[in-house]
C-alpha cells in the first residue's frame, strides 16, 4: 500500500494496477491492466495527476508508444472476460 500511495495510483482513482512487458517481433509492447470503480475518470486523472508517478507514467507512455495521455484516452472495450472460478 505504502508503493501505491508513492506512485500515486490511489489518487489517480486506480485501485488494482499491473504492467508486463510483451515481446513481440514488431518491437516490445507495454501490456497495461488498470481496475478502477470509473475507469473512464480513473484515465481523466491519471492523464491530468500532478503527482510525480503519473507525471512519470504520463513522460513514459508518450515516448515509448506515442501516446499523449493528458490528451484523453478512450476507455476500452471489454471484448473477453474469462473467469474459470466464476460460475
């Protein structure tokens, strides 16, 4: 918790976070997995957050992958939601 609180991500409206790095032949991909209560706000704060992660997390996403998060990122389309536990 003490990790979250540094990196700013309770702030930001994010409860559960995971980041992996895919290799892929075309270049490494950044495979992002945010949960949040509005998912939509969560991604309006993180890309406006003045707190020092979400700067850096902001800094990093529009070098690596071009992408502008404090320009509005659209929330995405859930299109598979596997649970084997889940009945």
């Amino acid at each position: 918790m003490r990790l979250i609180r540094a990196w700013g991500l309770g702030v930001s409206g994010c409860a559960v976070g995971a980041v992996w790095i895919q290799r892929a032949p075309g270049g490494d991909v950044a495979v992002i997995y945010l949960e949040a209560d509005d998912l939509s706000a969560a991604l309006s704060m993180l890309g406006t957050s003045a707190e020092p992660f979400d700067r850096w997390f902001r800094d990093h996403v529009r070098r690596t992958h071009g992408i502008a998060l404090e320009q509005g990122l659209t929330t995405p389309e859930l299109v598979l939601d596997f649970d084997i536990n889940r009945t």
